[in-house]
C-alpha cells in the first residue's frame, strides 16, 4: 500500500464517522469512493444509487458497467482511476441531493481531491459540473478542457462529460460521450 493509498483509506473512514450529512440517516452504508489513490484521473458522479447503496461502492449499477466499458475502449481499468461522487450517501428514491447535503459532503470530496492530486477531474452530468464550472451548461462545456483555479483544491483541470445514466438509452447523447471519451488520453498527454 502506497503512503497516499493509506492516507485516502484513514480519510474515507474518517468520513464514515464523522460526516453530518442528513443523508446519513436513510441511507444503508456510507460510499466514499474506489479506485486507485495514485490515479491521474478522478471521475465524479452525484450520489450514489440503490445498487452503490446496497454495497458501499460507486458506480457499479448499469451507469457503472457502461463507465467501465468506456474505460476499456481507452485502455483503461477501473484499478487506474479513482471514482468517487459529490454526495456521500443515497438520497432517497434518488432524488436530487439537497444544498444542505452537497454542503456537508463537498469537504470531503475536497480533502479526496487535495490528496489525489488528480491530473483531470472527469464531472459526470451536470451535477457534478455545477460544484466546479458554476452557472455553466453541459451542453456547451462538455468535451472542453478548463483549469480553473478554485478555495481548498487549487489549480485543477476539469473535463466535463454527459453522465452515463442519462447518455445510456439516449443514441445522440452517447455518441458524443464517446466522442468526448476517447479524446482523454491526448488531454492527459497534454496535461503531463
Ligand atoms: N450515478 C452516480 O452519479 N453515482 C453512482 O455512484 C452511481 C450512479
């Protein structure tokens, strides 16, 4: 275990303990995150769904699967990146995360950012945009690279894509989401 894995696995359960988030009281278990503490790139998702409630970890309903498969078409595992989301726990039916609840969890995904040091922040959806490209649309800002300077994280460069969920039965929305996909390697090239 590398120092930076060890660190990322204390604050995760630091997480589970200490976050207030309402969230907390009608959720099953906590879903901090998986992957790969080292990663050059850290996907963000909004909260976690039934299936990521059942068993504690993201993104591993159909959302998940199809995530995984455009990983592999950029020859990449789920080992190689770390995949966490803005809120921490399951809101109800899967509504969308309240302010208070995004409040509550945001420092946590900050503390995870600060310690990853990511590369490239993938924001999955518009949700996940809006904690980071703010008042922005999905519609224009996907598939773009921004470095953005933001409180508690830094300088960070964000690649914005349609989220999986919503691209996975819609045929235009996920021909661009592969479009954008494939497009990561050279961006991280570019980045390093
Ligand atoms: N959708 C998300 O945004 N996050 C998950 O963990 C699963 C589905």
């Amino acid at each position: 275990m590398t120092i930076k894995q060890k660190h990322l696995h204390e604050l995760n359960q630091k997480m589970a303990e200490e976050c207030q988030c309402a969230l907390k009281s009608t959720a099953i278990n906590v879903v901090p995150g998986e992957g790969n503490a080292d990663a050059d790139i850290l996907f963000i998702g909004e909260a976690p769904g039934k299936k990521e409630d059942e068993q504690g970890k993201p993104f591993i309903g159909a959302a998940g699967k199809f995530l995984n498969e455009m990983l592999a078409s950029i020859g990449l595992k789920r080992e190689d990146i770390y995949i966490t989301n803005v809120v921490k726990y399951r809101p109800p039916g899967n509504r969308d995360p309240l302010p208070d609840e995004v409040a509550d969890c945001l420092p946590w995904l900050e503390a995870q950012i600060q310690l990853i040091k990511p590369k490239l922040i993938v924001p999955l959806g518009r949700h996940a945009m809006e904690r980071f490209l703010k008042g922005k649309k999905i519609s224009e800002v996907h598939g773009q690279l921004f470095e953005i300077k933001m409180p508690h994280i830094g300088k960070r460069n964000f690649y914005t894509l349609y989220h999986p969920a919503a691209a996975l039965y819609n045929g235009s929305m996920r021909k661009v989401l592969l479009e954008d996909f494939s497009r990561i390697p050279k961006l991280l090239k570019k980045i390093q």
